[in-house]
C-alpha cells in the first residue's frame, strides 16, 4: 500500500506538470466514456432493469391471435372463460383505454382514462395512496360506479386531501364514487393501456351490447401472473388448450384463434430493443477510439521519458515498477476521464430523452443509478489499462545502456509502426460509424419521400365527445353531426373538413369480418376476409387527397335512408377481386348486417408506417359512409368522434377557432387532442430518428477523436524527424517535397484505417438491415462517400503539421539534439 501511494503522488505530479497534455487525455476519455454511459443507462433504465413490480418476471400479457393479428385485442366473453379455465396463472386481468368527458370540478375537459378489471391491481401488487381499489362485486353490470383517480389529479383538482373518498366524479354525466389513488410512481405500458390515465373504473360494470358480443374485443388486452412454478412455456401450452375447448364451443367465432402469451417485459420492450443494441455497439467503437488516441498521445509522451526511465531502471527500480508507474497514471487519467463522463452521461441521457421522448419506452425510468455507476467505473479502469498497457509494455523492454548512451532519444520506427496501427485502427473504426450513421440517413431520407397515399401538409385531426345525448332521437343525433360538420367548415381558413371514426392513418385501426357476394358465408368469423374500416363524410379524399382510382367516392346522397355503399383500395381490390373490376359487387358485413355495394376504388393508405406496411396484417381498406351506420352504433359517436381538417395555413393555430365553432353547437361538447397528420407521420418514425442522431453524433465524435488523432501522430513524427528534413532540404529538397513526405504518410495510414473499415463495415451493418428502409446494407454510394469524407478529414488533419515541416531552418535542424 505505501508503495502504492507512492505511484499514486509521483503519477499525479508528472500528471501535474505537463496540464495541457493531462487536459486533453482527460476531455477525450471524458467524451468516450460519456458517450459509453450515457447509452448505457438508456440500455439499463430500457432493457436491463426488471419492470417496477412485484416479482415482474412472472408477469405476461396475453393477446388474441387471428389469421391476421397475432396480437389482436380480446372479447369479453373469451376473457371470462379464460380467466375461469385456465390452470397456469394465479390470476388474470383485462383493461382497455377509454377518454371521459370530466365536468363539475372546473371547466369541462377530456381525460384519458382506463377501464381495469377488479384483478389488476392486485396482479401487479400495486397499493393506492388513499382509500382502495375495485372489489370483484364492483366488477359486475349494474354495481354502483366507482373510479380510481391518478396522483395527478388528485393533486390538481382535489388538492391532494386525504377525504377525497366518497367524492362524486361527474364522466360523462354520470356520477361516480372515487374509492382510491394510485401512487404517483405507478406506470404500466402495454398494447391499449394509456400509461398517461387519470381515471381507472371497473371493466365489468360496461353493460355495452357490442363489448359483450363474443365477436368483437373493443381494443381490450389482458396481463396475468403466472403461478409459482409454471414457466411461460407451460402456459402458452395451457391457453393453447383453452383456446381450443372455445373454438369446439364456438365454432362460428373463435374457431382458427389462439392465445398469444408474451412476458410482460419483452412486450413493452421489444420493438425498440434491435436499435439499443446497434447503438451499443456503435458507441463501444467510440470508446476504443478515444482510448487509441490516448495510447498514441501516452506513446508520443513516453518517448520524452525515455531516459527518466533508464535512470530509474539503472538506480535499482525493477521494469515491474515502472510498468506498474505507467499503468497507474493511466488509470489515474481514466478515473478522472470517467468522473468529468458520468457529468456528460448525466447531461447527454436527459438531452436524448428531451429531444425524442417517444422513440423510448420506459424513458421515466432512465436514470443514473448504481449499476450505471458501476459500469462508469469499470469503463474507466478498462479504459485505463487498454490505453496504458502498450506504453507501459514498451517501458518495460527499454535497453537503460543504450537509451543512456544516446542521451534520451527516441522515435524509433517500431513506435512509429505502432502509432500508425493506432490511427488505422480509429479511422477503420470511425468509418464504420459514418457508413452506420450514413445508411439511417438514406433511409430516413427514402422513408420521408414515400408516399403515405395521403398527403399530410395543412392536415389535422382532432377528437370531440360530449357528456350529454347530442339529441332525444338517432334523427337528431345525426342532424346534430351534420351542424358539427357544417360548423367547421364554415371556420374561416378551413379548406376541407370530414368526420371521421374507426381507422386512421398510422394511428388507430379498426378490421370488420366480410366476404364477398356469391361466396358461401364462411363457418367462422376467423375465416372470413377482412379490411380495415374508415367511417367518414364525402369530403374524407378532399381533406387526405388520397386518389380516386376508379368509380365515385361517397356523397351526400349516401345517407341512412339509401342503399349502403362502400369504397374499397387497391389492395382490396386485389386481394380479394383479383382481376374483376369491383364496381357494382357488393360486400357483406357480418357484424352490423350490412350488405353495401362497391361504388369506388382509391389508393391505398400505409396505415402501419411508412417503414412497414406489416405484410402478415391487414392491408385490405374500406370507406363507409358515417350516416349509414346502424343507430345502435351511431349513438356510441357522441362519446368519441374524430374530425380530419384541411387548412388553408397552420392548422394548429386554427384550433381556437375550431372548439368555439362545435361548442358554438353544444356547448357539452369538450374537443381534445388536435395532432397534425405531419406529427403523426414524424412520431412512426421516432424509433428510427432516435437511432439516426445518436449514430450521427456518435459517428461525428468519432471523426473528430480521429482527426485529433491522425494531427497528433504526423506532429509527433515529424518533429522526430527534424533533423532528417533539414538534411533533406539542405540536400536540395524543396518544400514541395517536404509536404508531400509528410502528407503520403499520414495518406497511407488513413488509407490502411479505410480498407480496413470498408471491410469491417461490410461485414457489421448486416445487423442493421431489419432496421433499414430503401437502401441495402453495402450501398455503394454511402460507402464511396464516407471513404472519400473520412480521406478528405484525415489529410486536412494533417496538412496543418506538414506545412510546418516545411518551414523547417536547414541550418537549426543540423544542430538538432
């Protein structure tokens, strides 16, 4: 230990001695091991840590599984029966995401809501604040209603008061009793559970017709906790089973369906975890060029020590201890390195989650916590030891005769060879990079030149529900949504306006069952064809600009007292006409018994994402009339309905203007969520921009540390060479010559550095490919590009040192040394 606190003074004196140098080790360990922890954390907040439960490995979510949808949302019924038959789990719960009008605390306002099961809770061991949760008798059709509010609104509209049980919540227009509140820290994301919700009521209490029809789910999912002992194995295998006894005991529904069991965690985390990985090992390259540059730079500083150390050697010091010197400063460095990273890290991990919150799940959760400590600590002393090994190494086999004799003098083509191993080594790395960060970019570039089959600009869709019947009849009710229409249109600056419910457009989705005219009607709802349906106004292709391929689209002769009709796309009719033309077939939807007529045929619509139109889902699309829907499901649209505007200029800054024209209708009505079709195009690709910038940065950072690198090495080696450059000159070389020496040199290092990570990123970026869109993994154009960007830095780099070369004093460099 005191000879360990010897290395440790004398190492920060040397350190001290020379701050420029100490400084600029520091600050580009700092960025390498920032950049390393900063992504770490992510990883660790995203993919590593366990979920915020109770024993959160024996949680799954379970999904429905049709021929179309292998996560396709559950019918109450088969919920029911599941929860009863099944043998794998302690108990099973069902949610499902609902908004509510909220009035008499205030002004009027939407809040988005949940509605749970009396199991829920429970299953994920959660306790409230104040009061408690739903009880299964609350879970019963015609049970008094209660409601579980969120911390938030607790605070915001109750004061946080511990009485707050018993208060009445008025939703639209019903009272309901509030029986507890979540604790603030309380989060669940997974499929239709709005992570944001401020009311949670019981599920079972919704006597609503069409969510007790075996036929439809009404976008409810499940979460179950398996019991002690059973693996996810052994209960996919069992709801296999129950799936099967239900399709024996209800052919017509559930027959060809299944049950999709998935751990919890990998649900929530899946999709974003290819990216993670891809930029885990992108910033790893970071660190090791960071660490390359400072093993050059340690080089280039051992050389000046070269005598210090054959004097040490020579008064009785073993090679072990001067090894052991080197190393120690080293990881001196690399702590130091390290702490001034974990204020980067801190910094750049609050930067990316500001900047692109929605490519992440989980990104409350992202924190500097103990294992991002750890891992901070550990990069640094292996970090240390990496950049501190080879410097110290060749200490050790210093010859103290020889190196006493020549008075110091280094610059042996050995270590020459070694630093130019160094900077071919971070420029193979650094080009990796940019072709990684070049290929996102391409592909971004390809993905926001596809055509979604709408355009986006000047488009908005906003939602609107109000708490009250809109009117005593389905006459009214209908007369009501006209005056909506009418009055929104009449906004000034409003090009266009149609409502619109069901599916939209890279958001929400909405598949009915159908089979054609002249088919015999399928034995199963699972075996019939299916399309996802848009129900809209005439005006729907004016405000989407979506083509009209053939026929008509819907008019306001379409109305509920005329046959019904339906507007078909492309792949509609591809898929399911074949080569026939369309117009005048007819379509009958099972469900709502309708049999409509096909009058049009549009384009089709990238409804799952500009990057993936999901081959194995639904790409069928169909347009119904909004005023042909049977009054059963008319009535439902006062408590939801959505509306796609065209505007003249910003929509956004229409919105006032647009909630004053409909409560100018109703004034019960609360309009709520406005988001521009741009947003929503932008938000598909969150995932993929998240990945784009932090290779963009990670890949510039690299440059940089590279060209730092490449200046240091031809600055370093031309002042060895001093002396031979003088003589050159002297000889009669012109400057041009010395320039060229100079510059060939560094050419053939960052040369050898570009071969090498031609071939390296050849090989590596076929992991990107599942995340690329429109361009292949060896695209020839961004390879040729970053080659020639990175040559161009590289010689830049160090034309700075060869200019100076040349101004070498023939004379001077004769007396050198």
């Amino acid at each position: 230990m005191q000879t360990l606190w010897q290395d440790i003074r004398y190492g920060l004196r040397m350190l001290g001695k020379n701050p420029g140098f100490t400084a600029v080790v520091i600050v580009t360990l700092a960025l390498g091991i920032g950049a390393n922890t900063a992504l770490f954390s992510i990883v660790n907040g995203v993919l590593l840590n366990p979920l915020p439960f109770q024993q959160p490995d024996r949680l799954v979510s379970l999904y429905a599984r049709t021929p179309q949808f292998t996560r396709s949302s559950i019918s109450y019924p088969n919920f029911l029966d599941w929860r009863r038959d099944n043998h794998s789990f302690s108990a099973i719960a069902a949610f499902r995401g609902e908004n509510f009008n909220l009035s008499g605390i205030g002004d009027a306002q939407r809040v988005s809501a949940n509605m749970v099961s009396a199991e829920f809770f429970p299953i994920l061991a959660v306790k409230p604040t104040v009061g408690r949760f739903f009880s299964e008798q609350e879970d019963q059709v015609g049970a008094a209603p209660v409601a579980v509010i969120s911390d938030g609104l607790w605070k915001r509209k109750f004061a946080s008061s511990p009485d707050v049980v018993g208060k009445p919540l008025n939703l639209n227009g019903a009272l309901y009793a509030i029986v507890g509140v979540l604790p603030a820290h309380f989060r669940y994301i997974s499929g239709n559970f709005q992570s944001d919700a401020e009311v949670y009521t019981p599920i079972g209490q919704w006597n609503d017709p069409l969510f007790r029809d075996r036929h439809t789910g009404m976008g409810m999912d499940a979460v179950g906790r398996l019991k002690p002992g059973v693996s996810l194995q052994q209960a996919t295998l069992d709801m296999q089973s129950v799936a099967a006894h239900l399709a024996e005991a209800y052919p017509d529904i559930d027959k060809n369906s299944g049950v999709n069991v998935l751990a919890l965690k990998e649900d929530v985390v899946g999709d974003i975890r290819p990216f993670l990985l891809v930029l885990l090992a992108a910033v790893g390259f970071v660190l090791l060029i960071a660490c390359a540059n400072v093993a050059n730079l340690l080089l280039a500083r051992s050389t000046g020590r070269t005598r210090e150390f054959a004097i040490r050697t020579a008064m009785g010091a073993g090679p072990g201890r001067v090894v052991r010197q080197l190393l120690t400063e080293s990881i001196l460095l690399a702590m130091a390195g390290g702490a001034l990273g974990l204020l980067i890290a801190a910094w750049g991990t609050q930067a990316a989650i500001k900047v692109l919150p929605e490519a992440l799940p989980r990104a409350d959760e992202v924190q500097i916590d103990a294992r991002v400590l750890l891992f901070a600590v550990a990069a640094s002393l292996i970090a240390g030891i990496l950049f501190g090994l080879i410097p110290a190494l060749r200490a050790y086999r210093t010859d103290v005769f020889e190196t006493l004799k020549e008075g110091g003098r280094g610059g042996s083509g050995t270590r020459h060879r070694t630093q130019s191993v160094f900077v071919a080594a971070e420029m193979a790395m650094a080009l990796v990079l940019l072709v990684g960060a070049g290929l996102m970019i391409r592909s971004l570039a390809n993905l926001w030149n596809t055509d979604p089959g709408f355009d986006p600009n000047n488009v908005v869709r906003v939602s609107f529900a109000s708490s009250k019947p809109l009117g005593p009849t389905p006459a009214a009710t209908r007369a009501a949504f006209r005056q909506i229409h009418d009055a929104i249109a009449a906004v000034p600056g409003v090009q266009s306006v149609s409502l619109s419910v069901g599916s939209s457009p890279m958001e929400g989705d909405t598949d009915l069952p159908l089979w054609l005219e002249g088919e015999p009607k399928p034995a199963s709802q699972n075996e019939m064809k299916a399309s996802l349906f848009y129900f809209t106004q005439p005006d729907y292709l004016k405000v989407m600009k979506t083509p009209l391929k053939r026929g008509r689209f819907l008019t306001e002769s379409d109305s509920e007292t005329s046959p019904p009709v339906v507007v078909i796309d492309e792949q509609f009719a591809k898929l399911y006409f074949g080569g026939k033309d369309p117009i005048g077939k007819h379509v009958n939807l099972g469900i709502v018994n309708i049999n409509a007529e096909v009058v049009g045929v549009v384009g089709h619509v990238k409804q799952w994402g500009l990057d993936n139109d999901r081959p194995g889902a639904i790409q069928a699309q169909s347009y119904f009339p909004i005023s042909q829907l049977p009054d059963s499901i008319f009535s439902l649209l006062e408590h939801g309905t959505g509306a796609v505007i065209r505007t003249e200029g910003s929509p956004l800054a229409l919105i006032g203007s647009i909630t004053n024209a409909v409560q100018g209708v109703n004034s019960q009505i609360v309009v709520y969520e406005p988001e521009t079709m741009d947003s929503v195009i932008s938000e598909s690709l969150a995932a993929k921009r998240f990945v784009m910038v932090l290779l963009g940065v990670f890949a510039a950072l690299a440059v940089i540390l590279s060209a730092v690198g490449i200046y240091g090495v031809i600055s370093y080696i031309a002042a060895q060479r001093t002396q031979e450059i003088g003589i050159r000159m002297a000889l009669g070389a012109g400057r041009a010559n010395v320039l060229g020496m100079v510059l060939s040199e560094a050419g053939r290092m960052a040369l050898l550095g570009v071969g090498i990570g031609l071939v390296t990123a050849f090989a590596l970026t076929r992991l990107m490919s599942s995340i690329l869109f429109g361009v292949s993994t060896h695209d020839p154009l961004t390879y040729l590009g970053v080659a020639a960007l990175l040559m161009l830095v590289a010689l830049t780099a160090c034309y700075i040192p060869a200019r100076r070369a040349t101004r070498v004093d023939p004379m001077v460099a004769l007396r050198y040394e």
